[in-house]
C-alpha cells in the first residue's frame, strides 16, 4: 500500500460517514486533445485525487455506503502495447492495493458495473452540471436500474451534488495538506527571487517568465499552478496578462502574479518591483500604500475573525492611500461606501487557496460571511491599478501593483507562506545582491 493511502482512505470514510446511505461517484478529468494525437498536459480532477491519490486519466470513484460499505476503483486495465508508447498503468488489482481500495474493475466495465452498485440505493452523489457528458451518462446508470423495476429493483430517488460535502472537507486543510502547501510555497518563493535577481531593463517579460518555470520545475513541482502573469508598465493594469511579450524598459515596475505546483497543491504569489532595481518616489509612495493594505489584511486572518474582514481591512487602507496620492477626494468612509475605490481596486482580497488556486468552500454560509477556522488556506491580494486619465497624477500613470501572500489560518492568526522579497527595502537589497 502507498504511505499516503491511508490519508486517502480516511477521507473516504468521513465522506461516507457525513453523507450516509447513498453512493458517490467521482470521475477523474478527461484527457484533452490539443491537436490530432497530442493532449494538453494531464491534470486529475482536483476532487478526484484528493478522495484518492491516483492520478491516472480513465478513472472513476465509487463510495458504496450503508450498512455493508465499500470502495471501489475504475481504472484502465494493464496493457502492454499502450504502456510501451505511454507509460507505466497500474491496472485494478495493482490499483485496488496501493491505493486502498475494497474493489477495482476495468474502466470499460463501468456502464455494466455501476448500476449494479446502485441498485436499491437511496440516493446518487456526483458532480452535477460541469461536464454534460457526465451528466447524460449518470442518466443512463439511473435508467438502467430503472430498466429492472419488475424484479424488484430500486433505483436511487434522490440525485444530490457530491459538493456539498467535499468542498467543506477540501476548505479546511490537514497536516499532510498543510505540508505539501508549504512545500509549493517554498519552491514559487524561491522562484520569485529568482525572477526578480534576472530582472533588468533590456531583457523581456518571457525571459522572466522562463526564469519561473524553470526554477519551479527544477524545484521539483510539476507544473505552474496557473498562467503566469509577467507584466511590466502598462501590462500590470491587465488584471489576467498573459502575453508576455513586451521588453521591460528602465523606469518601469514589473508586476509578477506566477507560482508552482507541488504534489496537486497550488501556491499563489504576486510582487512587483521595479525593472531597474530601484523604485522612483512615486513608485514608492504608491508601493507603500499597497504593501501597508496587505499589512492590515494579513492582520485580520485569524479565528473570530469572517472571510470579508480582511477585504474590509484591505479596502479601507486602500481608499485613505488613494486620497493621500491624489487619485480619489473626499471623506474616506463615503468613498468606501460608494465604491469610489473599485476605479482603481477592483477585485477581491484573495480566494481559498489548495488543490485549485481558487479553491473549493463557500464564502457565506446562511447569507453571512463565514468565520475563519484553523486549517483553512486562502490568499491575501490587494493592489492598485492605475490607468491614464486627466484627473490622475502623470507620475501614476500606467502603474500596476499588486503584492500576494498565502496565509493559513491557525489556533491564534495565521502562518504566512509565502516569502519572496516585499517591503521597498528588501526588494532594492535583493536585486542589489
Ligand atoms: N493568480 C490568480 C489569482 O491571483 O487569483
Ligand atoms: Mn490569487
Ligand atoms: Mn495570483
């Protein structure tokens, strides 16, 4: 058995154990063509792996519960032609022994096996609505158990979305979740110093790019957590930047949201610097401004605190920030209140954070924004983009700056993560250096 079945099975049995009579079943992620017989690089359903830690595409998870429980695994047979072009497959036998599991079946067995499992079975649980191939299949599997109604057969009367109780389990991260979270922060902060040192005017934003890459995958991840947004002057006002194409330029900031990850678990940084080293007075000033934001925000992470407070934080040292550039006038309080502010911050303060970089969880629950409790994850992310108009100082003009951290909430506030270079001070020292 592999050391981290054990993890894997005990989730399966608080899921069982929170949903009751019923069955859940659980696709991995299809493999997606990108042209002819090349396929984008292969990523598991995040739900899928976390229930099992089997990351191989043609795989489906089946949770029998009631009073005889069982877990089953679909997956692709052995094969040796198709493990000569494509690598090694576990096979079930194999499969149903490293990763815990009561039974396994060939994933061409599924249309004949599945209804079976269902049968009599009060209730079906799956992911309802995001893939509606999947959808029209489940149909199927209630039909076919439907088909056998005259020989006394039940089919499950109740359909319900396998997310409502895997998100909440997936919100609040354990030890093994917390480590390997740690590790993807480890290597993507590494990776911004880096990037930061490779910085100069002259060079472009892909080499920058390249930098990141290559020091996340030599760190031993396996892939970006997301699309790496390398942007300099103008660009950093793009919110999701993705070409990264321009030269960076003497005078200008370079705004770097990129970050690896390890072992399924996403890590998420943004700094911004500047492209020569040093930051002008302006820059400054308007870096300050941010940076005290995240401060505050990253202060109100703790227990008995909501999710909103450190938005609320965040928002409120943004808005006196913009009065005190120049950018908006007026009593701060009415500014907030009538989102003055969204012209120059206008996304949230962060997201959950884990196997997705926008994680699984609610944000509200019964319409109030939920407290914080140890173990969730999440990250801290406000900036400030400013575009060029007549009423905004020259000196800001095509000025993006965001700077984001990943925090886990603890017993007594949180612990950060995340660590690249950040105050004005440190980042001049370490591109000095
Ligand atoms: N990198 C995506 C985000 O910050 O939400
Ligand atoms: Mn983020
Ligand atoms: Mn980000």
């Amino acid at each position: 058995m592999q050391p981290d079945a054990a993890i894997h099975r005990t989730r399966r049995e608080r899921v069982l154990n929170d949903m009751g009579d019923g069955v859940m079943v659980i696709a991995t992620a299809p493999e997606v063509p990108r042209n002819r017989d090349t396929h984008y690089p292969y990523r598991h359903d995040s739900y899928f792996y976390w229930l099992t830690g089997f990351a191989e595409p043609e795989a489906v998870m089946v949770l029998v519960g009631g009073k005889a429980p069982r877990h089953v695994l679909f997956c692709r047979e052995k094969n040796e032609e198709r493990e000569i072009w494509d690598g090694f497959r576990y096979g079930p036998a194999a499969a149903r022994e490293t990763f815990a599991f009561d039974e396994a079946f060939a994933f061409d067995q599924l249309d004949a096996e599945l209804p079976k499992l269902l049968e009599n079975q009060p209730q079906l649980a799956t992911i309802i609505g995001r893939d509606p191939a999947w959808d029209t299949r489940v149909m199927g599997w209630l039909n076919a158990v439907r088909a056998k109604a005259r020989s006394g057969v039940r089919a499950p009367h109740l359909l319900a979305d396998a997310r409502v109780w895997l998100d909440e389990m997936r919100l609040i991260k354990d030890a093994h979740e917390l480590a390997l979270m740690r590790r993807a922060a480890e290597i993507s902060t590494r990776a911004h110093g880096i990037a930061m040192r490779a910085t100069r005017p002259g060079r472009h934003e892909y080499e920058i790019e390249a930098e990141l890459l290559c020091a996340f995958r030599s760190g031993g991840a396996e892939a970006p957590a997301y699309n790496s947004i390398v942007a300099s002057g103008a660009n950093a006002c793009v919110l999701h930047y993705v070409f990264n194409d321009k030269p960076l330029n003497d005078g200008e900031l370079l705004l770097i949201d990129a970050a690896a990850e390890f072992r399924s678990y996403a890590a998420d940084i943004t700094r911004t610097f500047p492209v020569n080293g040093r930051f002008s007075a302006a820059q400054k000033d308007a870096y300050e401004v941010v940076l005290a934001a995240q401060t505050a925000a990253i202060a109100a992470v703790r227990p008995g605190n909501c999710w909103n407070d450190p938005h609320e934080a965040a928002v409120r040292v943004l808005t006196q920030g913009m009065v005190d550039l120049g950018l908006l006038a007026g009593d701060v309080d009415s500014l907030i209140e009538s989102n003055a502010y969204n012209r120059f911050y206008m996304h949230r303060t962060g997201h959950w954070l884990g196997m997705d970089v926008h994680d699984a969880g609610e944000y509200k629950l019964g319409g109030e924004w939920r407290p914080l409790v140890p173990g969730m994850t999440l990250t801290v992310e406000p900036g400030l983009y400013i575009r060029p108009a007549d009423d905004v100082p020259k000196a800001l003009w095509n000025t993006g700056i965001r700077i984001e951290d990943d925090v886990a909430v603890t017993e007594t506030g949180c612990e950060v993560l995340t660590s690249p270079p950040k105050t004005v001070a440190e980042i001049e020292a370490w591109m000095r250096g």
